[in-house]
C-alpha cells in the first residue's frame, strides 16, 4: 500500500480544515439533501437539469469533505524548532530583499494546505519556500520562479 502524504500545517490551518469539516457534514449535506428532494419533485428526472446541478453539488460536496478528512488524518503538525530560530524552516516567517532593486517582501512557510499567497502565507512545497528553507539570515539565494530567476538577500527570520 502506498503511504499517504502527508499536510504539514499549523494548529490553526488544522482547526480552520476542522471547522470546514464539520459545516459541510451538519449544513452544506442538508442543504443539498433537500435540494435533491425539491428537483425530485418537478418530475422526469431525466431532462431536470435542477436535479443534475445538486446532484453535481453533492458529489463536489462528499468530495471535499473526503479531501478533508484525509487531510486532517495525515495532518503533520509545525512546531517551532529548539535552537534553530536563525534558520528558515516550516512555520517561520521570512523577510527578504530582492536584489539589487531593494523590494522588501515577507512571507509565512506553511503545509500545502494552509497555502494562501496573498495573505503572505506560502507552500513549503513552492519553489520560493524550497529554496529558503534551511538558511539563514544575510544569506544571498538564488529562487527559480516561473518568471525566471530572482536572486534575494534574506534580513529577518521570526
């Protein structure tokens, strides 16, 4: 048997993926429930497109909440490492500077789960956050972006 994959998030990202859990099995699976139950009733199941679109639904739905559960089955939970405060690892937020322009940017590593680039929050799995991890402050790095290649200086690590 193939080993599963494992998340690695916060205990945050884990209760938000929680939270989400249980909405879409106590309310969302009622809701398209009932939906199902009302396009039933027009008829001809056969040329209903209301049936099809919540029945669409209920699979996207049961999908999700299957993702979900194995998501948090296979959680790997990030904690701040013990000696290690200098050194970018998951968990840790990054300030660096583009060189040679100077354009500051800060960004939080996370698990693919918690991913949300415009809230500042990247994969570990990205090839910023590859090319990051396990550095240091003062460290000059060489990131491979789809747009090419971006040599930054990194300034603080938290």
């Amino acid at each position: 048997m193939a080993e599963e994959k494992k998340h690695y998030m916060t205990m945050d990202g884990k209760n938000k993926l929680e939270e989400e859990l249980e909405f879409l099995k106590t309310e969302r699976r009622k809701e398209v429930v009932e939906r199902i139950k009302i396009a039933r009733s027009f008829g001809d199941l056969s040329e209903n497109s209301e049936y099809d679109s919540a029945k669409e639904e209920q699979a996207f739905v049961e999908g999700r909440i299957a993702q979900l559960e194995k998501m948090i089955r296979n959680a790997v939970m990030i904690e701040e490492e013990e000696g290690a405060a200098n050194v970018v690892s998951l968990g840790k937020t990054v300030k660096f500077v583009e060189l040679p322009d100077g354009d500051e940017e800060e960004y939080t590593i996370v698990g693919s789960a918690e991913s949300d680039p415009a809230e500042g929050k990247i994969s570990n799995d990205s090839p910023m956050a590859q090319s990051l991890l396990g550095r240091a402050i003062n460290d000059k790095v060489t990131v491979n972006t789809p747009g090419g290649e971006m040599e930054i200086k990194i300034v603080d690590i938290r």
